[in-house]
C-alpha cells in the first residue's frame, strides 16, 4: 500500500513537471546564461504586472484617482523642482455668505543640493461667495542657499459689498452705525532680507495700497468725515525679523519677531503723508504628545495723516478671527492670541484658541473695558507635509463667522 501511494505521489510530480516545462521556451545553454534567463523572466513579469496595474486603475475611477492625489500630497517629493498640490471647499459666515475656497500649496528648496536648508514656499489663495466677495491672492517665503538671504511677499486684490460703522470703538459698537459701501483693494507686501547672524535678518521692505470706493453715498461720507473715494499709498522702509522657528508655516517650537518700520512721503506722490510702525511676537512651544501650544502678540502704530481704509483695523483671516474685519478700526491696535493645537489622528488635528483686541486713537485714550474678545476652535487637515487647510469657527462680540484658508493663522 505505502508502495503505492508512493508511486502515486511520484507519477503526479512527474506530470506537474511537464507540464510546467511545456509553458517555459527551450532556450540554448551554450548561447543564453542563468543571468539573461533571470532578467528575460522578471521582464515578463514586469509587464504582466503594469497591466494588471493599468486594470485597477482604471477600476478606480475618479474618487480613487482622487484618492491617491491626496495620499501624495502628504509627503515633500525633493525630486521634484517644485512640489505642489491644490484643493478647495465650501464655507459659510453671517458676514460673506455661501462660498468657495480654493487654495494651493508649492514646496521646493532654492539648493536643492542641501537637505537641511529650509523648506521654501508658495501658497495661493482664492475666494467666491454668495454675497459678492471675489478675492485672490499669492504670499510666499524664499530661503536661499546657507540661509543668507530670503524674499518674502504678499499680494492680493478684492472686491466686496462691505460695511462700514465708521471709527473708533464706540463708533463700531454701535449697530445704528451700520452702513453699506463696495470696495475694490489691492496691496503688495515684498521685503528682501540680510542675515546679519544666526537667525538674525534685516533689510528692505515696500508696500503698495490701491482703494476703491464704490456705492458711496452720503451716510459713509458723513460717517467717515471725507467723500474722498480713491485711496494710494506707496511706502518703503526697514524691516527687521528673528526667526527660529523649526518650520516656517506649521512651527512647533522657536520664536518669530518682526518689526517693521513704514514711510509714505510725499515725494512718492502720496496725498496722505503718514507713516506706521508694525510689530509681531510670535512663540511656539511642544506641550504633551503631539500638542502645541503658540501665542502672537501684535501691535499697529499709524501716525500722521492716516487716510480711513488703512486705519488699523480689528478681524481678518489670522487674528480676532470671526470679527467682520473693519467694523473696529483706528489709529492704533494691540491684540494677542494664544492657541493650542492638537494632533488627533494621521492627517487630522484641532485647535482651539482664545484672544483679545483694542483700537484707540492714543494711548491716553486706550481703555481696558473697550477690549474686544475672541474665542475659537477648528479642524486643521494636513495638506502636504508642513502645510495644513484649516477651517475656524470665531466667536466674537458681535456674533461668529467661519473661516477656510490655507496655512497656520500665525
């Protein structure tokens, strides 16, 4: 019997290696070697392969093409020259309306031979809503070779019907105040910079603002106290910044400080001489696992004679988020925030955040119970890597509005 079964099991691999030797093409041993077998089979191995890979791709569809787009986006390709993805989204405030935002992001190293020299970036933003806001805009940071230089911009053009409560904090205070206006604004923001020691730069800085007033009637004239509707400034001056924080756009530890220092004189052809002083204190500190906790200090000096659409202004895509940005406005501003961020799972995170602000006209005339409150949460979505969207839920005095945007508000 165990001779049989034997003879069974040996007729049965004989036949398995037969037929297995009649799949495979009898090739010369004295003209082909053991290596260009090896290589011809893992060739048709390749291409059996590619098409099965062909085949579910296209068994994917769109939302799993979608899919690994986004998969991609996480992590920084340093082959590529520039790394960029884009993605958009619907939001909602009382102030904007319905609308669609539509931002992107590019990541690339001016030396790409040096992979410890920071990360420099591009982010675009864009904005449409259900209550006429159409907005566009490109900011960026540029760090070259051995960190000794960096350019860094901001430019952006709107259009929005917008609202006016006119100036000062009892002024905006006021709901009786309210009166509507449509603006067209333009403002470019670039600074080059020296690095005078580790960290340690200063150098020159411009700026250009274009308003537009439109549907002006006479409630904002008097409201305001001037039916002047067209607004340029042009200024340069000195800016001086710290940075040592560890990632430019999505920071965990360091600090950041900025002081810059404006001039619009007459000679550039401004009717409204005046000039301003700008100061932002940033810090970022590791708490427990994967939380960080920052804080922002800011402060805007204007002197002289300040025309009203550049007034230092309350609310805004970074700070007092949620506040209709212009509603509280002066000469002057000092706000700060502090915000905890918390990485949740994989791509996903939340933050929460509270914060403060005061506009006066001098600091003699600065009160503590006309300070304005601010509190806040979101969800951030790691976009790429460095690099979250983030959606923010304000709570203000006056109510809340919701936020869409590219980038870490500070």
């Amino acid at each position: 019997m165990n001779r049989l079964f034997c003879l069974i099991l040996v007729t049965l691999f004989a036949m398995s290696a037969a037929s297995a030797a009649s799949k495979v093409p009898i090739v010369d041993s004295d003209t082909v070697s053991a290596d260009t077998l090896t290589v011809e089979n893992i060739s048709l191995s390749n291409d059996s392969l590619a098409v099965d890979t062909a085949v579910v791709a296209k068994r994917k569809g769109f939302f799993g093409k979608l899919g690994d787009y986004f998969k991609k986006s996480e992590h920084f390709n340093p082959n590529k020259k520039i790394d960029f993805g884009i993605l958009g989204g619907p939001h909602y405030s009382s102030t904007t309306g319905v609308g669609l935002g539509i931002v992107a992001s590019g990541l690339y190293r001016i030396d790409r031979n040096d992979p410890t020299l920071p990360l420099s970036n591009v982010s675009i933003f864009s904005n449409v809503t259900s209550k006429g806001l159409l907005m566009v805009g490109v900011r960026g940071n540029n760090v070259f070779a051995r960190e000794r230089f960096r350019f860094d911009y901001t430019t952006y053009i709107y259009t929005f019907p917008s609202t006016l409560w006119g100036i000062g904090y009892e002024q905006g205070n006021n709901d009786d105040n309210k009166t509507d206006y449509s603006r067209l604004k333009f403002e470019a923001k670039p600074r080059f910079l020296v690095r005078l020691a580790p960290h340690t730069y200063i150098g020159p800085l411009f700026n250009v603002q274009y308003v537009n007033l439109t549907d002006f009637n006479e409630d904002v004239a008097k409201l305001m106290g001037s039916d002047e509707r067209k607004f340029t400034t042009v200024g340069g001056g000195l800016s001086f910044t710290y940075d040592s924080r560890d990632i430019i756009l999505n920071a965990t530890r360091g600090w950041f400080v900025q002081l810059d220092q404006i001039f619009n004189p007459s000679w550039l052809g401004n009717k409204h001489v005046y000039h301003w002083t700008d100061l932002t204190v940033s810090t970022y500190h590791k708490a427990w696992r994967g939380a960080v906790i920052a804080g922002e200090f800011h402060s805007l000096f204007n002197y002289n004679d300040v025309p009203w659409p550049m007034l230092a202004t309350v609310g805004g895509q970074s700070r007092m988020r949620g506040y209709f940005e212009g509603r509280y406005r002066d000469d002057n501003i000092v706000e700060a925030q502090i915000e905890l961020r918390q990485h949740i799972k994989k791509r996903h995170g939340i933050v929460v955040w509270v914060g403060a602000a005061n506009v006066f006209p001098k600091f003699s005339e600065m009160r503590l119970k006309q300070t304005l409150p601010n509190f806040g949460t979101g969800y951030r979505w790691r976009f790429k890597q460095g690099v979250n969207v983030r959606l923010d839920l304000g709570l203000t005095r006056n109510g809340m509005g919701f936020i869409f945007n590219i980038n870490e508000a500070f």
